[in-house]
C-alpha cells in the first residue's frame, strides 16, 4: 500500500500548504480607518442641518400592556432557538452539519464555532454515520482506492483482473463502513461519547494542527466533559480485527512450481496484519481531523465569503 500511502501524504502536504497561505494572509493586519471616512459620515456642524434626534420609544395604547425586559428577552431568545431548530431540522440530525470536505466528501460530524451544544443520541449518532457511510460519493471514492490497490498488487490473494478489483472493492467498502460505524456510532453509544469534530478555528497554523491531532486520543463526553478518545482507539482496533480475520485473504494458492509443488500466497490474517491496518485507520483519521480543521478557511477562501 506505499502508493496510497504517498497519494495521502501528497495530499496533506499539498492542503497544509495553502492553509499556511491562508492563515498567514488572515494574520496581516489590517488597515485602520479613517477619522475622515467617519466624520464624512456625521453631519457637518453649524452647516444648518439639524442633528437627527431618536425618538422616543413609543407608548402602549390603552389596551395594551407593557411587556417587561426580560419577557422580550426571553421571547427573542425563543424565536432564536426555534430558528436554530428549523435548521437544524433541514440538515437531517439536529447537532451534525451538510459540510463536504473538498465539496464532496462527508463531513457531516463537524462542527464550526459550536460551543456548548446538545449531546446526540445514540439514534442521532447512527443516522448521521449511516448517513456518511452510504453517501454516493462513497462509491467513486472506494473505486479510486481499489483501482490504487489492484495497480500495486497489494494482497496479492486478491488476484487480479475484474474479480480481484470487485474483491478489493469490497474489501475497501466493508472497511470504512465498519470502522465509520464503530468509531462514530456504537462505541460513543455505549461509553456515552460525542463522535463529532469540534473545530477550533482560532490560534496559529501549528497551535489548531496539534489540536486536531490530539483529538485522536481527547475527546469529548455527552456531558461535556474531556475523556480519552477510547471511541477512536478501541473502534478502529475491533473493526481492523474483523476485516482481517473475515474477508481478508488469507493462504491461497496462486499454482505450482515445476516440480509440481504448490505454491501459495501469505496469509493475510495475522496479528501484525492487524495491528498495521489499525495503525492505517488511525493515521487516516488524523490526517483526516487536520483536513477538517482547516477545510472551512480554505472554503471560505475559495468562495471568497468573509471569516
């Protein structure tokens, strides 16, 4: 897998790079303005032109009654609530986004300047991974890694040829769905977990990159408290045993030499198979987490919309 591996270092090196051209443009200062621009804006005085005078708030009617501050108060903040409701609604899971890193890859589990938000349940943390991992975009994506793969002739029980490539297509696909699912959906259900990348957004290039690296091994509980990322760890552990030791190939015959004896492929079913392909998962979600992290300065900057 070397030629994956160099296509995914490639590309991390390729997108850090425009972050850091990113980051620095928004760290140059800006320039102040003028007193000029703002007294233009004021009215001249003694030019004849009398100061404009706010008025006064207007008075109830005799049938109306006036409503105290915080009763306002608490009727905007429930219109805000209801609004953050509506939208949350139009995304599909309330608490998750419709981001796509790249425009087209999910990234349905991050969140940008979020704060404090209500935990998902552990319907809410199914869907959205469901949601993810059934994407169409998966199918294009999952055939890019195949046809990587069959060119290098890794695992080589595989074979070659339309049905090898539908054994590694396979393969590819029922990896990410279970290691999505146990990372994202069955692990943060059952030790209370959120599964979702909270984006920092603020800091330098170096401080939010080691932020979204340790959110490998940190993350967050339901109850808003930091735990170790037991989801992330133990998740993709279990999930690259069950590839390993259910559909990968394992000893095959590939034939016989000239004398007839046969000969056969390693097997790939064995512990140091499996802590490599756990070692892969985890290094993927960490380029991934950097991805993510600096993704909406990248969109913004290629939309051209404000910070």
């Amino acid at each position: 897998m070397k030629v994956t591996y160099l296509v995914l270092v490639c590309l991390l090196i390729l997108l850090i790079s425009i972050t850091a051209t990113i980051c620095s443009a928004q760290s140059a200062p800006q320039p102040e303005s003028s007193d000029a621009n703002q007294s233009a804006q004021a009215p001249a005085a003694g030019g004849g032109q009398a100061p404009q005078q706010t008025p006064p708030p207007a008075k109830p009617s005799a049938g109306q009654t006036a409503q105290p501050a915080d009763q306002t108060q608490s009727q905007t903040q429930s219109q805000d609530k209801d609004s953050q409701g509506a939208k949350d609604a139009a995304n599909g899971t309330p608490g998750t986004s419709k981001d796509r890193l790249f425009f087209a890859l999910p990234n349905f589990l991050t969140l940008e300047n979020a704060g404090q938000v209500p935990p998902l349940t552990a319907g809410q943390k199914f869907k959205v991974v469901a949601r993810g991992s059934f994407d169409p975009i998966q199918i294009v994506w999952y055939a890019a890694l195949s046809g990587i793969s069959q060119a290098e002739n890794s695992e080589p029980g595989f074979g070659q040829g339309a049905e090898g490539y539908g054994k590694r297509y396979g393969a590819y696909a029922a990896d990410g769905t279970i290691e999505n699912f146990f990372v994202g959906a069955i692990f943060p259900s059952v030790l209370r977990q959120d599964p979702r990348y909270f984006q920092s957004g603020h800091g330098s290039f170096f401080s939010r990159t080691e932020y979204s690296v340790s959110r490998i091994f940190v993350t967050r509980s339901d109850s808003g408290h930091r735990q170790f990322n037991f989801s992330e760890v133990f998740g993709a552990a279990i999930a690259s045993a069950i590839s390993t030791y259910s559909y990968h190939p394992g000893r095959t015959l590939i034939g016989r030499n000239s004398e007839g004896i046969p000969r056969y492929t390693a097997s790939d079913r064995t512990l140091k198979n499996t802590a490599s392909v756990w070692g892969s998962q985890v290094g993927y979600d960490t380029i991934t987490l950097v991805v993510k992290e600096f993704w909406p300065d990248i969109r913004r900057k290629l939309k051209k919309q404000p910070r």
